[in-house]
C-alpha cells in the first residue's frame, strides 16, 4: 500500500508546504513527514496492514507558522485499507474554519 497526501490552503488557494503529517495504524506510527513546495506529501511506499489507518496534520503549528489562526490544533483523517496494494491518496482542503477531504487517486 502507497499512502499520499496533497494539502491545501483554501484561504489562499495555494499549496500547504512545510505541514507535518503523520501516518499510523493500531500498533502506532508508521511514518511521518512534511508536505513539500507543492503540498503533497508521500508517506509510505511499501505494502502495510489492512484495517483503520489515521493521518494526523499538524495545522496547529502550521497555521502559527503563517500568522494566522485556525480552530484546529491538528486534524485526523481516519482511513479503512482493505486492499494493502492499492494506492491511498487522501488529499486534505484547509481553512481556519473548515476542513474537506476525499479519496483521490
């Protein structure tokens, strides 16, 4: 299983670079990074367990980072893997109010 992400600021309509995203499983972290100049940001590349998968973004501090303020601290995408070898794109659209996802491709 791949896992990717591309954040957006929906404020701006610009990419989201320099978040901290985490991805974990029921036994804990699997991998952590940050989006890059264009948002995105590749997680894992190497098949991982099928069941609930969560992506934490760190919007708190990098909303702070931007001088601005958000209602969200972090936010928690929670993703089923019931095929380890398909590709999971989970894009996140951010706003300091407001927040959408979906699975990409």
């Amino acid at each position: 299983m791949s896992v990717s992400t591309h954040v957006l600021d929906a404020v701006l309509g610009r990419p989201a670079a320099g978040m901290r995203v985490q991805l974990l499983d029921a036994h804990g972290l699997v991998a952590e990074g940050t989006t890059d100049d264009d948002g995105r940001c590749r997680l894992v590349e190497d098949p991982t367990a099928t069941g609930p998968h969560r992506l934490v973004f760190g919007t708190g501090p990098w909303s702070a980072e931007q001088g601005r303020e958000t209602f969200w601290p972090e936010v928690v995408l929670t993703f089923a893997v019931a095929e380890p070898a398909d590709h999971h794109h989970v894009p996140l659209l951010l706003s300091p109010f407001a927040y959408s996802t979906y699975r990409g491709s």
